[in-house]
C-alpha cells in the first residue's frame, strides 16, 4: 500500500467524495478538501500532500492563479487539474505554469487512479 497523501482542491463536495471512492481502496490518504484556492494553498503547506487534484473553475481563486501559487512554493508539485470545459486555452496556460496531467469531468475512478499514478510514477 502505497499511503500518497492527496490534497483535494475543487468548491464541489461531490468530487471530493468521487476522488476518496477511487483513491482509498487503493491505498492513497485522501487528507482534506478545500473549497477554493486560497485554502488549498494553506492546505498544502500544512499536508504537504504528494498529488493535488486541483478544479479549474472555483471562487476566490480559480485553479490557474493556485497552481500557479503552488508551483511557487514547489516547483515539484504533482497537480492533476479537473476540468468540466475541454479549454485548449485553459490547458496550454495551465502546462506553460507547471501542470502535467488532466481529466475532465465526470471522470471515471479508474481513469483517475492512472493518472494519479503516472504523476507519481508508479
């Protein structure tokens, strides 16, 4: 069992509850949920999670100004960014800041296993 922490970054309680029902069984601590970007980034210095689910559209501070904030603080963060629009736009500033890996919404669990897994290079 691997025991990665992951830090959930998204204003929907749905997709925190999806992201746990994936990851748990297979050995990942999903640790909090935070329901901006402003608490997330607070979060991550108290978890110092290994991967970050990080939504895209969210209030106060949207997943582009975080992973932005997040990749200051660690320039090795491990970001997987949901997103419920398929925005190329979106997706290039989000690569040019760090980002490596997304999936959109809904996801299917075993999708985001993979993902997560291939951030972390398991």
């Amino acid at each position: 069992m691997s025991n990665h922490k992951v830090l959930v970054i998204d204003d929907s309680p749905f997709i925190f509850k999806a992201v746990k029902r994936a990851l748990e069984p297979n050995g990942f601590d999903v640790v909090d949920n935070a329901s901006n970007g402003k608490i997330g980034v607070e979060m991550y210095d108290k978890y110092q999670p290994d991967v970050i689910t990080l939504d895209v559209t969210m209030p106060i501070m949207d997943g582009i100004e975080t992973a932005k904030a997040l990749v200051a603080k660690n320039p090795d963060v491990k970001i997987l960014m949901l997103s419920a629009m398929g925005d190329e736009t979106l997706h290039n500033q989000a690569k040019e800041i760090g980002v490596k890996k997304f999936i959109r919404k809904p996801f299917k669990p075993e999708e985001l296993l993979e993902k997560v897994n291939s951030l972390l290079g398991t």
